[in-house]
C-alpha cells in the first residue's frame, strides 16, 4: 500500500463541510491521516482555498477551526519560486491543478488523491479517487 498520498483540496473540503455523497470515502482518508496510518500531504495554497470555499458553509470561527485541523494532521508543502515555475511549465491545462500536481511531486508523494481525475489525465503521478485509495488501503 502506498503511505505518502498527496490530497487534492476537494478531499478536505468533502470532510470540512460534509458533502454528500463523497463525505464517507473523504472522511476515511482524512482519519488514515489522523491516525498516522498514512503520510498525507497538501499544498500551502490548499489552506487559503479551503478557507475561501468554506465561507458557503460556516463562519470564521468556525473555519479557523478546520484549518488548525489540517495544519496539525497533514504535511503541508511550502510553495516558492521553483515550484511556481515548474507549475508554469506544467503540461496540466489549469494553472492550480498544476500547483497542486507540482506540490505533490514536491512532497515525494507516491499517489495524488481528487475526485477530479479527468483533469489530471497524463499526470506524473498516479491518480486515484478516494474510494480507489481505500480499496488499495485494504489490499
């Protein structure tokens, strides 16, 4: 099983603001996180993007709270100067995608985590969905 997956942001925000139906699969990576069970990791730019996406369902209080969640659960990779770069350069078609894969690699992450797989398509890392991730987790 692979124990250093890198997390897309929707994974979080599946969990922070429970969406259905992808809160189940979201939630028992989050809690492989916790548990040490994994080595996640997300970008430093996931932080003020949750922050911003999570305005539609809770208050800042509230969402301070989450973020303190995070940033106590998960290695957070710095962005600088050269992981910019090499997103710019990326072949991935969206700009923050690119981050996030460039983030990743980064990290030394052996899988990406998303439900925006068709995205990531010809990534330099393997793609999986929360689910693909778990059913892996169990083998």
């Amino acid at each position: 099983m692979t124990r250093r997956p890198f997390f897309d942001i929707n994974v979080l925000v599946d969990v922070l603001a429970k969406r259905e139906p992808h809160f189940p699969a979201s939630q028992a990576l989050w809690a492989l996180a916790e548990s040490g069970d994994i080595e996640a990791s997300i970008s430093a730019n996931s932080i003020t993007t949750i922050y911003y996406l999570m305005r539609k369902h809770s208050d800042h209080p509230t969402r301070l709270v989450g973020l303190r969640l995070i940033r106590n659960i998960f290695r957070i990779v710095p962005l600088d100067a050269k992981l910019i770069e090499r997103a710019l350069e990326s072949s991935l078609a969206d700009f923050e995608d690119a981050v996030q894969m460039e983030s990743a690699m980064a990290a030394g992450a052996s899988v990406f985590v998303t439900r925006n797989l068709r995205d990531f398509r010809g990534a330099p890392l393997p793609c999986l969905s929360p689910e693909s991730f778990i059913a892996l987790t169990r083998l």
